[in-house]
C-alpha cells in the first residue's frame, strides 16, 4: 500500500468516525472508521520504517577499491608501484 492510499484510508476512516452518525445495516460506521484509520497509519508506518534506512542519508556512494587505492595513493605506494612495474 502506498503512501496515498494510506491517506486516503485514514481520511475516510475520520469521516465515516466523526462524520456520519449512528450505524448501517446494524454495521457501526464508528467502528468501520477506526479500523480504516488504523489500518491507514499501519500503511503509513511500515514502509517508512521499512525503506527509511535505505532514504538519501543511509545509501553510501563509497568504493572498496577506491577506497583503497586513495589510501594507497595517499601513502605514496603509488610511485612503488609505479617503478617496480614491467617496462
């Protein structure tokens, strides 16, 4: 379920609470309006605590071998390198 239709569940779970009075067919539009709600912010909920981690802040755009090249390079084993190649 998306983030949307969370909303839209939560919106039309407010209106059928507060909204209309009484009840349909003996069914509590005050109880069906609870449960939409609920399952609304349940919607709303787990995919940002699902996907959250994975939001701009947490993604890493670091490589390994970068990484360890820079370091490398860095300690100047670049030049060892470098001059011990074949020629």
């Amino acid at each position: 379920m998306g983030i949307s239709a969370s909303i839209v569940m939560i919106a039309l779970g407010a209106i059928l609470e507060f909204a209309l009075p009484g009840s349909v067919l003996g069914v509590n539009l005050g109880v069906i309006g609870t449960i939409l709600m609920v399952v609304g912010a349940i919607g709303l909920v787990v995919p940002l605590v699902v996907w959250g981690p994975w939001g701009r802040g947490a993604r890493s755009t670091r490589h390994p071998a970068r990484d360890a090249w820079a370091r490398a390079v860095g300690r100047g084993v670049h030049t060892a390198v470098m001059t011990t190649g074949e020629h």
